[in-house]
C-alpha cells in the first residue's frame, strides 16, 4: 500500500485526500494508524513511512 500511496503522490504532486484514490474497502486496513478518507496523501504516506 506504501508504493501505491507513493505512486499516487508523485504523479499528482501529493494533493488530494486517500478517499478520493481509495475507496472504504481499502481504506479499512489503515484504519489502525489513523488514516481515513479525509487525511491527504503526503501525511498518510508519512505516517506509514515511519
């Protein structure tokens, strides 16, 4: 999930929230480290990264 994360930021220049490029299926396994729909990508990626 990190790399798609990863690929979705580089190719848009991280904007955007998760819940516009995953839908709730996805998003449920992140749920754990704090990631909804509403946090952007550049964080959620951060947050996973560490």
């Amino acid at each position: 999930m990190k790399e798609i994360i990863k690929e979705f930021g580089e190719f848009n220049g991280w904007r955007g929230c998760m819940g516009l490029y995953f839908n709730t299926k996805q998003l449920r396994p992140l749920k754990k480290y704090g990631i909804t729909a509403a946090t952007t990508l550049e964080e959620a990626y951060n947050i996973i990264n560490n």
